[in-house]
C-alpha cells in the first residue's frame, strides 16, 4: 500500500466527527450526537459520490504542487501568521514534527558541544558563520541517541505548550552528554547521437525516470522498469523488469550494459508496538546486466536504510543517499530503531558524523560501490543532523540543513557540512553554518578549491511560548524585511570573501554560477537579475543589475554570451501572473546584462523546471529546449531561438495529465514520455512517426 491509500484510509468518521469529552456528557447524549454524525457523513458522501475530481486536483497532480512549494523555501516566514487558526487542527501533526525538525528553541552547538553564539545580521564574518570546523565522528550508540532525545524532548515540550499543560518538566536529563564548477552541464551525449538527463554539474552523472542508450528507452512505470527497441521506427516493448510489492521505483540509470534501479521498499521489522508501526523503508539499488536488453540479468543489489533521496555516478561509482528518519520514542537498547543498516549491517558509531548542534532525528546514508562489482558496496557512511539539501560536485557531497532557530540565531541559517569522494570511498572534510537559507541546488557551486553560494536571510521569531505560541499568543509580530547574502568559502569552509543586504525585501529564485561570474535573480515585485564578479574569492562584488517585470524560476547557458530563463510573468505591481515567461538574456558583457528576447505563454500559471531540473530538455548545439507548463491544461513544448525574430514554439503537444514528462532524443528520433505512454517524432518536422502504451 503506497503512502497515497494509507493516508486515505485515514479518513475515517473519526477525522470529521469530534466528541465533547467534558465530564458533563452522559452515554445518551454521546449516542445520539454519534448516530447523527454518522448521518451527516452519510449525507456527504452520497452528495459527492458523483463529483469527478478535475485532473489538477488528482493526488498526483496535488502532491507535485505541494513538493514544489516546499521545495522552492522563498517567502518570508510571516506567511505562517495568515490563517492558522483556521489550520491549526488540520496541520497539527505536521506543524510539531516540523518544529523538532528545525530545532526550535534547540540550542545551537558546534561539533565539540560548544555553545554557538551566531546572531544578528551583521556582515562580519564572525557572526555571519560559525567558521570552518572539523566533523566530529560519533562516539558511540550513546551519544547518537542522547542526541535523538533532545528532540524527543522538544517534540514533548512543544505538546504540552499546545495542550496548556501546567506539568513541569521532570529535573532528570536523559539527554545529557558531552559531544566530544564548473558550471551545470547542457545536455551531451555520452556515445553516439542521443540526449543524457539535464544534470546538475558537469562530469557527474545522475539518473532519472528516461534514459537512453541510442538503441533503447528505459522507462520507470510504476514498480517495473519497460525496455524499449527504439532501433526502428516501429518501437518495441523488449523487456520488463519488476521489482516486487512495497516497492516504489524512483529513478534509474544506464551507462553501457549497466542498467541500475533506484527504489525505495517497506519492509517488516519483526518487532512489536514500535513507534514505526512494524515496518521500515529501505533504499534498493540493483543493478542488471542489459547488454541483451531482452532478457536482462540481475547482478548485485544494494541497500540502506531510508527513502531514496538521490544518487550520483562518477568514474565507475555509484554514490547513493537516502534518508533515514531514527525513531525518536525507541528505547536505547533498539539500536536498528535510531541507527541505519547497510548491506543489512548497522552502521559503526564512528561512520556517522554528528552535527553542528546537539540535537538530531535525521541522517543522510550514503553508500558506494562500482558499476564492475555491483554486488559489493566499498564504503558507507551516514551524516547525522535534521537532514537536508545536497549538492555534489566532482569531487564533494555537501549536506546542507536549515536552521530555523530563533534562540541560536534571530535569522534563518543554513548548516553545510562537507564530505570528500573519491573512487568510492568518503572522508568528512569541514562543517560551518552561514546566515540564510538556500533557494536550490543552483544556489551552491565548487569552483576552483572554492564554494561559492548566495542565500536569503530571514528574520525568526523568538518567544518563550516555543513555536506554537506564534499561532496562538496574541503578540505583536515584527515586520522585518528579508535579504540576500553571498558567500565564498574556501577548503575549509571558511569565510574568503562575502556580500551582504542585496535586494532588501526580496528573496531569491533563481541563481547560476558560470565560471567567474554569479547570476542570480530575486522578486517580490520586479525581477532583479544580479551579477557578480566572483575572480577574487577575497572580494567579491555585484557588477550589475537588471530590473524587469516577473522573475525566472530556471537559469541555463545557452551559448556563448546567452543565459536563458524560464519563470513567470507578472505585472509591474507584481501582484497579478500573466503566464510562463521564457526570456534570453545577453551576458556577453556581464556588468551590462540585457533582456534580449522575450515570450510569454498566456493562460499557463507554472512549469516543473522551477523544482526539477531534470525535467527540461536542452540541447544547445542543437537550438533546442522543452519543457511542461500547465493551466487549465497542460502541455509540452520545444521552442528555437533566433537572435533577430526570438523564439520559436516547433513543437506542441497537450498531455492529459499533469504528471512527469520527459522529452529525449536519439538519432533523427525525438521521443516524449508521458506515465506509461511513449510517443515518437521526426527531431526535424516533428511530424509524428509512432506511439506504445506500456
């Protein structure tokens, strides 16, 4: 059963109909107000029993839109006031787990159990960062789950703070311990003449739901993976490889006769009454010999503990992260409950790293092994924290967290912490903390020895009531406007060079390192495009500044002197949204960055490429882009581009669904895959050759 029933099956009369708990009720009156609810439910289901669920309000189609709001962490945190109320019996669960997440009210310690005392928006570096530290390796099991109990406490408090318990805290501490670019590559083609999945550095290879080897598709559908001919016009269905129940298969990837399969499985942990209701999720990697695409053979398989987060290939290694959420209510002597397995095989307490504060619930397992011996990991370790985004260059994982924490700081942080690889193996390298938050993975950049990345800081608001006393005390909420900052860290993560207050009561949307240059767009009413000299990682400097109407989500380069954006447009009052905007930019000089082009799709208000890159098919030499964007309908186009007449739409096509959809090609092929349905295009007409449903 998928995460989608279960959360159905929770709907039950229980969710809708409320009980008066007070003394004063008898058995009669509790009856009779049961009988009549079971009416009114009665009622309602049969009023809506006909009612057809428009395709944007389909679960898939919801959860998308709700991934990419979370994913985007843009706005001020003043939404959370609007309407809580109202939300607040709805949202309770989510709002305490997100509360210990982020460790409100959870002091701030560095590696070494020292107080951190960052705070303030300051533009000096002392305060701005904590300063390039060491990652500390866990002791033992003993200081993991003193760590795990700090949040369980937090999560306890902030219950009490909801339910107006006058109980005090119990004076014992279970607690207590000490705690000793490159740039983004365009698509390229590995061999032959067919399209790779728009990665995020250059070098390092990612999967995805389609790939491509120039003689077959691979296709993710559901908890099978479809292999497709594509060597004739006519496409075959050559193969399918299933990979069982409880499984959810989310990316996969090829790299000559190696196909690997990338899902996530809930298995039963033969163990009562837990916290984790008898089950675990653990991340699979299996790997298939398909040099016969026909009859794939399987062989190896890799697993750790956690969801499937994402996985990277470089030189011959696989490198796969998932996340392992520890079971904060387990009892110490249930290690397999707080502590992730690999192979099966609970991690050593000196292959975890701990945080930057003393407080955690979350890891981030990464595991390793060759594309050659599949069936054996080389290395594995775990990083310990709240969990978060990553970014991996050629040659480091970085984690990053954010920090919410008005007691540590009255400004949005963001942790990162550094982990080198190479040839499989990993060795922590520095940790440090910087004042803001990251908008994506295109906010951080390695260039040169060097981490450059620009965040929006947002002021957080403390009170002794902890987090729910921001949506039930009547306090006065100060207006303080957002940021912008940019930092340039050097091996260490130490502070080289830093600019701070760019873009007062905006936050950022976008942003793409590009050698010695950064560019990086902000809204709330007009779309300032920025740029920034970043050769002197001592002293970098803002060399210009474009104010337009709207804002771009994506940055891509698209040739020599070209940026090209895709976002939104929105008036100049920046209230109302006109349609995607796809805009190209003139870089050549950047101190001077002009809009070159424009073009706007009215009646469409969002794409999926703010959120997933992965989703926009480019192809430079080819002069070529695609991507979905959605209105009342939604539809995948390929635009041109021309200097003089700008772009050009070549190809249309209106999907029933507002699903993931991916546009490849091969040869003189373009293929667009839509769920279980590949449709196939002459790449120079865009006349329709062929269709499959799988």
């Amino acid at each position: 059963m998928d995460d989608r029933e279960n959360r159905n099956n929770g709907y039950d009369r229980g969710d809708i109909c409320s009980q008066d708990n007070s003394p004063d009720n008898k058995p009669e009156q509790e009856s009779i107000r049961e009988t009549d609810c079971e009416k009114e439910v009665s009622r309602l289901r049969s009023m809506t029993e006909d009612i057809q669920v428009p395709p944007s309000l389909e679960p898939e189609a919801v959860e998308k839109m709700l991934d990419a709001r979370q994913r985007k962490q843009r706005r001020s945190y003043r939404w959370k006031y609007a309407g809580a109320a109202a939300a607040a019996c709805l949202c309770l669960a989510v709002g305490i787990t997100a509360a210990v997440r982020y460790g409100i009210n959870g002091s701030s310690a560095d590696s070494t159990g020292a107080t951190d005392s960052t705070a303030g928006r300051s533009n000096e570096s002392s305060q701005a960062a904590s300063g390039g530290e060491t990652i500390a390796r866990a002791e033992n099991y003993d200081e993991i789950y003193a760590y795990i109990q700090a949040v369980e406490k937090e999560r306890q408090k902030e219950e009490r703070a909801f339910s107006g318990s006058e109980e005090s805290e119990s004076a014992s501490d279970t607690a207590g311990t000490t705690a000793n670019t490159g740039t983004a590559s365009d698509i390229a083609a590995a061999s032959g003449d067919y399209s790779d999945t728009n990665v995020r550095e250059e070098g390092v290879g990612e999967a995805d739901i389609v790939k491509t080897d120039g003689k077959n598709l691979y296709i993710v559908n559901g908890q099978s993976v479809e292999i497709v001919g594509i060597e004739t016009d006519e496409m075959q269905e050559k193969s399918r490889i299933d990979v069982g129940e409880e499984s959810y298969i989310t990316e996969l990837y090829v790299q000559e006769d190696r196909l690997v399969i990338l899902y996530t499985k809930s298995e039963s942990n033969d163990e009562e009454n837990t916290y984790d209701e008898n089950f675990r999720e653990y991340t699979y990697a299996d790997t298939y010999d398909v040099s016969d695409p026909s009859a794939p053979g399987k062989l190896g398989s890799i697993t750790q503990s956690g969801s499937y987060h994402t996985m990277r290939v470089r030189e011959g290694y696989v490198y796969v992260l998932s996340d392992f959420y520890a079971d904060t209510a387990s009892p110490r002597d249930r290690v397999g409950a707080y502590v992730p397995e690999v192979q099966g095989k609970t991690l050593e307490a000196s292959d975890i790293y701990m945080p930057q504060r003393k407080m955690g619930s979350q890891y981030t397992v990464i595991s390793s092994f060759s594309l050659e011996n599949p069936e054996e990991k080389t290395d594995s370790k775990a990083v310990f924290g709240t969990g978060g985004m990553c970014y991996v260059s050629t040659e480091n994982i970085y984690i990053t967290e954010a920090y919410y924490d008005a007691d540590g700081s009255d400004v949005t942080q963001t942790s990162i912490r550094k982990i080198t690889y190479a040839d499989g193996t990993f060795q922590g390298a520095a940790q440090t903390k910087v004042n803001g938050i990251l908008n994506d993975s295109f906010s951080i950049d390695e260039y040169n020895g060097y981490l450059r990345l620009v965040t929006t800081v947002s002021a957080v608001n403390s009170s002794d009531g902890g987090w729910f006393s921001d949506f039930f005390e009547e306090t006065e909420v100060q207006e303080t406007e957002d940021s912008n900052s940019l930092y340039i860290l050097d091996g260490e993560l130490n502070i080289t060079g830093e600019i701070h207050d760019l873009a007062p009561d905006e936050s950022v949307y976008s942003a793409r390192f590009m050698g010695d240059i950064g560019y990086f767009v902000t809204f709330r009413q007009v779309d300032p495009l920025f740029s920034a000299d970043l050769s002197d990682p001592a002293a970098p400097e803002v060399i210009g500044e474009l104010k337009i109407p709207g804002f771009s989500e994506y940055l891509h380069p698209y040739g020599e002197g070209k940026l090209l954006g895709i976002g939104m447009a929105v008036d100049e009052k920046g209230v109302t949204t006109e349609g995607v905007k796809v805009s190209m930019f003139d870089v050549s000089d950047p101190s001077d960055v002009t809009e070159e082009q424009t073009y706007i799709m009215e009646d469409m208000f969002g794409t999926d490429v703010g959120y997933d890159y992965k989703a926009v098919f480019v192809d430079v030499e080819k002069n070529l882009f695609g991507f979905l964007a959605y209105g009342d309908t939604s539809e995948y186009v390929i635009f041109t581009y021309d200097e003089s007449s700008g772009f050009r739409e070549v190809f249309s096509r209106t999907m029933n669904f507002y699903g993931n959809v991916r546009g490849l090609y091969a040869g003189d092929r373009f293929y667009l895959v839509s769920g279980n349905t590949v449709e196939s295009y002459d790449f120079g007409s865009f006349h329709k050759v062929d269709d499959i449903v799988l």
